[in-house]
C-alpha cells in the first residue's frame, strides 16, 4: 500500500490507537530484541512518531524513552516510498552527517528502519536498529525487520479492536443498568394503582347479582388485564433482581428443593412428578434457582395439552459444573420457534391452555441466570410429544 502524506490525518490515526505514554508491553519488548538478533546491532527501537517527539514504544540498547521528531532518523524513512530505509554510514549521508545523535552523544553511524504502516495507508512510526559503525544487511535481514514492523501494526490493530470492544461494553453496561434502574423503578411505581384497580374491581364483581350484563362484562374485562398486567410488573422486578450484588450462595438439597417447588405448583389435571439428582448438595443463590425451575415447572404445566401432565427433572455434575434437564410430554415447540423463546417479551403462543395470557418475560429471565453463572441453555422438542430444557450452572469456586 503506497503511503499518504497528510500529516493532519496521520495524527488522528495514530492517536486512535491510544498507545502514546503506555508501559513497557512484553510483545513489543520481544520483537524489539529480535529487530536486534536479526540485524546483528546493538539498538533497536520500536517508535511512534508524534507532531513533534518521537515516542519509543520498546527500546533495546538505551535508556532513553524519546527523541525529538527532528532529529530522527525515522522521520526520513517515513517520508521515502522505500519499505525499509538502510543509512550505511550516516557520517558521509548529507542528511545525517551533522546530525547531534552522528557528531556527538551516542555518535550512530548506521540506521535501517522500516516503516509501520497501517491499513489506511498513514504511516505511525517505524522498527528500527542503529549501529555505531558502519555496516550493511542482507536482503534476508531487511526483509525481517519489515516482517517485524506488519507485526507491530498487528499489534497495534489489535489493541484498538480491544480498546472499542471495551468501550463498547462499558456503554452497554451503564445502558443496561440504567435501563434495569427505570425498568424496578417503573414496575413498583405500577404496583400500587394496579393493586388498587384489583380491589376495586373485587368490590364490583361482589355485587355481580346487581350488576347489569354488560357491565359485568367490563368487570372481566379490568381483571384480565389487571391479572396481566400484575405479571408483567412481578416479571420486570425478577427480572431486574437478577443482578443483585447481595445474592448469596447457598447450600441447597436437590430433592427436597424440587419437591417443595412441586407443592406449590397449581395443575388442575393429574400430575405425575419425578426428580432424580446424584448431587447430594448444591451451592447456588436459592432465590434465582426457584425463578429458573418454577418458570420451566410452571410453562410445563401451562402448556401442557394431555389429559396427564408428566414431568422429570434430572441433575448431576460433571467438570465443574451442575447440569440439569427438565422434560415435560405437553405440546412442544416448534424448530421455528426455539430460536426465540428466550428474547424479551417473545411468546410462542398469546394464551396458555387456560386462557392467561404470556408476558414473554419468564424464559428471558431463565437465560439470564443461567448466562450470569457462565452457563448455557438449550431446548429440544417434538411438537405434540414433548419440551425438554438442559443447562448448565457453573459451581461456585469454594471461599
């Protein structure tokens, strides 16, 4: 790529990389000391050129940190279309032969350095090697230092993926807090006149036998969406209580732990039950492992179109994990629609077998515990046959 000579440009470029005044890097170090294995000299630098210093990222052979931008050697070899520029003896090179760093002070006689370009075609700054005698280098050996520059780069491009992924993540994460922060703040603020709406309408539907038709029709109507909407809300607030830094581990019996989940469990059908564990006890946050199996428990049952509602719950662990399966005979879902179920207020179907509508928040939540403890989930179904849900929790290291 040929090199562009806007100087204002080039600035910002190489200050997108964020590297000026950074600490010594071990990669950087490493291809520093090779510049000088392969060059045979006793000082190589890895440099970045700034307005008006010339900043050493490495260094081999000196102490020193920087230089002035106008009395390198560098900002030559930037400057030329050459790839690498060799100076043999810079005491008899007119560009160099009264240069400060030939006639006095560390007195160089010999440079090669090659230039660091990047993909925009601005180039940031050079690897370069000096000698204090005259010398020269083979084809093979300025074909390495030019290697060693397109790994700089590489490096340098590198951190800069790194350094927006970073700054990415903080932006989502303060978004993300925020928007958890309005979303409990909202939810108990409607919790109160929705609680309000339901009594009122309690009172009302006392006195149905009164009531004219139609406006016990109206009465049904506010409970529904009074009911749907107290979901909604108790979804957003389980929801947002997932992050709660005061969640502590706790040391939980799998057996009995699913079977007091079953007993609270409402099925108006026959209800067959079974649970296997071959863990003795498990160390998790109780309160986020009941919203992970009283949603799957609880969708089974929902969502079940036998006359018998069957359900088995396996658990075991295996390499530092806990891993569970949750197997129901109900209706099942389809390929198309496994491939949403756990997105945010996504449902497969706007009523259950009872009538009560989804507020497509319960399987989000599912997901979200599970991915919080380096887990993952995964579901597999035959439509008319059965739902099975296996996932994975990560075991809590031992304090």
């Amino acid at each position: 790529m040929l090199k562009k000579f806007d100087e204002a440009e080039r600035l910002k470029e190489i200050n997108s990389y964020n590297i000026e005044n950074t600490p010594n890097e071990k990669e950087y170090d490493d291809i520093a000391f090779l510049a000088s294995i392969i060059c045979g000299t006793p000082i190589a630098l890895v440099t970045m050129m700034y307005q008006d210093r010339q900043w050493f990222k490495a260094a081999v052979g000196t102490d020193l940190k920087e230089n002035k931008r106008e009395l390198s050697f560098c900002t030559h070899a930037m400057a030329g279309e050459e790839k690498v520029m060799v100076v043999e003896d810079a005491n008899t090179d007119e560009r160099f032969k009264n240069n400060p760093l030939v006639k006095s002070g560390p007195q160089l006689a010999f440079y090669a350095g090659a230039s660091i370009v990047n993909k925009n075609g601005y180039c940031i700054g050079t690897i370069c090697v000096y000698d204090l005698t005259k010398k020269s280098l083979t084809e093979h050996q300025i074909q390495g230092l030019q290697i060693l520059s397109e790994q700089v780069m590489g490096l340098l491009e590198l951190r800069k993926q790194n350094f927006q992924l970073e700054m990415m993540a903080e932006r989502l994460e303060i978004s993300n807090k925020s928007l958890e922060a309005f979303a409990m703040v909202l939810a108990h603020d409607l919790k109160s006149p929705l609680s309000s709406v339901s009594l009122a309408n309690e009172m009302l539907e006392a006195e149905a036998s009164e009531l004219k038709f139609e406006v016990k029709d109206l009465t049904d109507i506010i409970k529904r969406n009074s009911e749907k909407m107290q979901r909604l809300v108790n979804g957003i607030l389980n929801n947002a209580k997932i992050n709660d830094k005061h969640n502590v581990v706790e040391a939980i019996e799998p057996v009995s732990f699913f079977n007091q989940l079953k007993s609270s469990l409402f099925c108006p059908k026959p209800f067959n039950f079974t649970c296997f564990s071959s863990i003795n006890i498990l160390y998790f946050n109780k309160i986020q492992l009941e919203q992970i199996f009283n949603n799957l428990f609880t969708n089974a049952i929902r969502y079940n179109d036998k006359e018998k509602v069957e359900l088995k719950v396996e658990a075991h662990e295996q390499n530092g994990f806990y891993h569970f399966e949750v197997t129901d005979n109900g209706m099942g879902i389809s390929k198309e629609n496994q491939s949403y179920i756990f997105q945010l207020f996504r449902t497969v179907d706007d009523k259950d077998n009872y009538g009560f509508e989804s507020s497509g928040i319960g399987l989000s939540i599912v997901k979200k515990i599970i991915t919080a403890a380096d887990g993952n989930i995964n579901v597999a179904s035959v439509q008319g046959e059965y739902t099975s849900f296996s996932f994975s929790l990560k075991v809590p290291e031992k304090k």
